[in-house]
C-alpha cells in the first residue's frame, strides 16, 4: 500500500457524490494511488485522484515528469468501452479534455497522441495503463508556469516548448471542475462513440496539421526507417493513428515521438 493513504481525504469539490475525488499528499504517483484505490475496490468508473506532488511520476517512454508542489497531477479510471477500448484512447482522452478546457475558454490543441497544446506550449500529457479489465489514466497540468529542473536542458529540438495554464487558484480547483466537465462531456456526447467517429472532431484541432515532422522510433505501416521517419502530418486515421506522407508514400504511424522538423 503506497504510503499516500497516510494523508489520503475525499475533496468536498467532487463531481458526484458517487464518483468520488480524492487527494493525497506527497506520493510516488497519482496513478500508484489510484490502482491502489481499484485493487481495494473503492475507486469506480469515472473517480479521479489528486496528489499534491509525486517523487516517481512518469510519461511516455520511460520519461520521469517534474513534480513539485503548485501543480495537477490527477488520474482517473477509465471505462474500458468505446471510445477508450482501441489503441486510439489517450487520443480520446486527451480530445475529451480538450473540450473540456475549451469550455473554460482555454483554446486547447492536441498534440499526437496523448499532449495538450496552449498558445504553441505544452501545458500537460497523459500516460495510460491497463491491468486486466481495467484502465487508469494519469494527467498531468502545468500551473502558472512549467517546474524548472534539468529536463528543460533535454528538450530535443523541435519540440514545443514547456509551458503552463494561466491559473492561479488551486490544483484541487482545477481539477474538481475539470473532471467534472469531462463528465458530463462524456456522458452527453463521447460515450459508446468509436475513435472513427471522433477523427473529424480531433483534426479540427489537431497540432501541427499540415506541418513537417521528424518522428523518432517510430513504429509504422510500412515499416520505418530505423534513422527514423520524415513526413508531412495528413491527419488521423479511423484507429487514431497518425497519417504522414513524404517522398517514399503514405505512413501510418502507431507510435514514436514526434518533433517539429526545423526550418
């Protein structure tokens, strides 16, 4: 049991009186918590965690996420159906909160597969797991402006640059009305839709449509190059995979990380 249940409450801010929120203090990641939360049988469809900071938290790739007090480190389960049940989920979920925010009046855009865009910056990402018949989403939002640390000096070229939502109030502010307008997003207008259906909604505000990108490990339909992958973004594919084309033809991609190829 993560040493987080020490200092573990339920926020009066919860979207639902039967999907709860709770917070935790320091802890080795909000995702730990919240699959310590599903094997103990108290975290339903829809219920979030909230850490007020994280010594382990992790991105994509084996990338360690800065984690200081002041910021959003959230997580919540997810229901293991349509739109989430394919390989395009984080893209679903970070379409979803997209919305959301778009709601608050944050233009947000989606930077393939799992960023959130502000103003060119990226404000926040998402890293999903499964274990058997469940889905636990970690998140992640800037607040004010990004950590500072020696990550800052590992930025591959290209990619944007860290930045922060302009919100001053509190983590467990944001992330109360947050999860709470997922929900309802959700519910009315997401649930039991198919990644197919939602691509002309994601390409709406999808990052960098149009633009050359270097993808680095790449994993394609047909495969890469090992050097990597070259290509102009043409937009989603029906299974959330993203489309690129360059001299060699049509690439649909499934994962890699991807940068914007410089001038």
């Amino acid at each position: 049991m993560t040493a987080a249940f020490k200092n573990l409450g339920k926020s009066t801010l919860s979207a639902d009186p039967f999907v709860p929120l709770f917070l935790c203090g320091p802890c080795s990641s909000s995702i730990d918590v919240a699959w310590d939360l599903v094997e103990r049988g108290e975290l339903p469809l829809l219920g979030s965690v909230l850490a007020e900071s994280q010594t382990g938290g992790r991105g994509r790739m084996g990338r360690v996420w800065q984690s200081p007090p002041g910021h959003v480190y959230g997580a919540m389960r997810l229901p293991l159906e349509a739109p989430f049940d394919g390989p395009g989920a984080s893209l679903a979920l970070a379409l979803i909160l997209a919305e959301a925010f778009r709601d608050f009046g944050w233009k947000m855009m989606i930077k393939w597969p799992n960023d959130l865009i502000f103003n060119g910056g990226k404000v926040g990402g998402m890293l999903l797991e499964s274990r058997k018949d469940n889905l636990v989403a970690g998140i992640g939002f800037n607040l004010m402006s990004p950590p500072e640390g020696d990550w800052r000096k590992e930025r591959e070229p290209g990619a944007p640059q860290p930045s922060a939502l302009p919100f001053a109030g509190s983590p467990e502010t944001l992330w109360a009305a947050l999860v709470k307008r997922f929900i309802l997003l959700y519910k009315k207008k997401f649930r039991g839709r198919t990644m197919a259906e939602l691509i002309p909604q994601a390409e709406k505000i999808m990052f960098w449509l149009g633009r050359t990108v270097v993808v680095d490990r790449p994993s394609s339909t047909p495969p890469a190059p090992e050097s990597g992958l070259v290509g102009r973004i043409m937009g989603l594919g029906p299974d959330g995979h993203l489309r690129l084309a360059n001299s060699d033809g049509n690439y649909s991609l499934w994962s890699g990380t991807v940068f914007l190829r410089p001038d």
